[in-house]
C-alpha cells in the first residue's frame, strides 16, 4: 500500500498483526518499523525482520527516493528528510512507541531519526552502520575481504560514484557483502535502485553527515549490531557509534566470522538477539 508522508507516497508493507486473541483479551504487541540499506528498497530488509512477525507488528517499507515510493524532490534526499519521514510515517499510521530497527544505511537514517525526534522510539537498533562514512575505513574493511583490487574498486567508487565505477564496485565488492561469498541472483534481480538515488547518496550525503556529537542526546535504549568481517562498515563504525551514545542504554553484539549481511551470514543468532530486544529483554 501506498502511504502520504511529507509531501510523498510512500509503499509500505505490514507483516503481522497489532493484537492478537488470548482467551477473553487481546494483548497488543509492539510495532517494528525497519529501515532498509542500500540505498535500494526494503526486500532484503524484510528478509532480515520478517520473522519477528509472530511476536511484533513489522512495518517494512521503501525510503523516499527508493523502491516503489515516490522519488519527489532530488534536493529532499537527505539523512535529515529520510530521518524526518520515519517519524511522518509513524504519526501517519497511527504508531506510537516504535521499535526502529536501521540496517546499513537504513542503520543511518534510524540514527537521524533518534536525534531529530528524541524520546519518540521505545528501543532502537542500529545495525551494520556507523555514525559517518571514511572511505579509507571501508577501502580496509574490503582489502582485508577481498584484497587490493577489491579496495581499489570501492575506492574508485567514492570518490567517483557513477555507472562508469558502479559495474566494478558490483562485481568486486558486492560478493564480499557474505562471509558466505553466495549471491542470490533472484533477490538482485528483484531489487530496485535508483541508481540518480544511489550516486547522489555516496558523492554528497556520506561526505557530510557525522552524527557522534549529536547522538549524545539518545537517550533510548540501544541495541548495536555488526559482523566483524563486515567489508564496507567494518567494527571501528560501531566503535564510534557506541562511543557516542554516552547518555543511552546500550548493548552491543559482534558476531564473529560475519560480514555486512547479517541476516545470511548469521540468521539464527541475529532472529534470537533482534526477537529478545523487540520484547524488551
């Protein structure tokens, strides 16, 4: 379904219900509302939460720009309006007390939307992301996976993002996303990117956003998520990111020998430590 916020449709998926029957009573469950990497659309994010359907309320859906939503105003593809439409969704569906849960680059855009709309999440997560982007971080991160012509091929890609560096940064990078090294052919083949979207993202919004200082003002419970041979947002961004939250609860899981995708990488650790959170424990 399609969902008017700030000027925008966005498409949205609702996986599970709000209440579900016990006897005499219905017992209301917690909404998760996930955010999706990329930045291309929410199918590979609702593979990662999908599961929590059977305990929570899971609200899946495509940023402004991406996907099926409405691509609006190119000047509007910002952290700050794609924070600002986590919480325009929310007052447009009627949810109150989210639990947001951001992956990659849907992990920055729930960091943007912690610091403009504090107090607004019951928990939050972030999951493979950092509170800035350093491309010499990430050029690491993809030697140590894929040695130098993997770095050289993502290097190549920040500095210059555009369809002349984007077939070798897939072709190089992408495979290392798993420790697994397998591609789901199909999922790609589904997937929609605006590549316009993706371009602008890297050349222009990771150059500009650091969010350590801001992210002192969380004061919501955080759970902090990351594979330890993750390539392109390796351990030292959630580092940075659990030193910044000085004035939060935080717990913080590593999972050894995983890379950026973690719901392929390590399915069963990550449903059981999401579904914990997502339940208050």
């Amino acid at each position: 379904m399609f969902v008017s916020v700030n000027g925008v449709r966005l498409f949205v998926e609702v996986l599970g219900p709000k209440l579900v029957a016990d006897g005499p009573r219905w017992i209301e469950r917690p909404t998760v509302v996930a955010l999706h990497g990329g930045p291309t659309d929410h199918g590979h994010m609702r593979d990662m939460v999908e599961s929590l359907a059977d305990v929570a309320q899971v609200v899946v859906y495509d940023h402004r720009g991406c996907g099926r939503s409405d691509r609006g105003d190119p000047a509007l593809w910002s952290l700050a309006q794609w924070g600002d439409d986590v919480r325009g969704l929310c007052d447009a569906l009627g949810i109150e007390q989210p639990v947001v849960i951001g992956h990659s680059f849907g992990g920055m855009v729930a960091q943007s939307y912690a610091i403009r709309h504090p107090g607004h999440a019951a928990r939050l997560v972030f999951s493979g992301t950092g509170p800035f982007f350093d491309p010499a971080i990430s050029a690491e991160g993809f030697r140590r996976q894929g040695g130098d012509e993997a770095a050289a091929a993502f290097t190549a890609f920040a500095a210059h993002p555009g369809p002349k560096t984007v077939t070798e940064f897939g072709a190089r990078c992408m495979p290392l996303y798993s420790t697994t090294r397998k591609t789901d052919q199909d999922a790609d083949a589904r997937t929609r990117t605006n590549y316009a979207l993706l371009f602008d993202f890297f050349g222009r919004e990771t150059k500009a956003f650091h969010f350590e200082e801001a992210l002192a003002g969380v004061t919501t419970p955080v759970l902090i998520l990351g594979g330890d041979e993750d390539p392109v947002l390796p351990p030292p961004y959630q580092d940075a990111i659990e030193a910044a939250l000085v004035n939060a609860p935080v717990r913080r899981v590593s999972y050894p020998g995983v890379g950026h995708n973690l719901a392929r990488d390590a399915p069963g650790a990550l449903d059981t430590d999401l579904r914990a959170w997502v339940l208050g424990g």
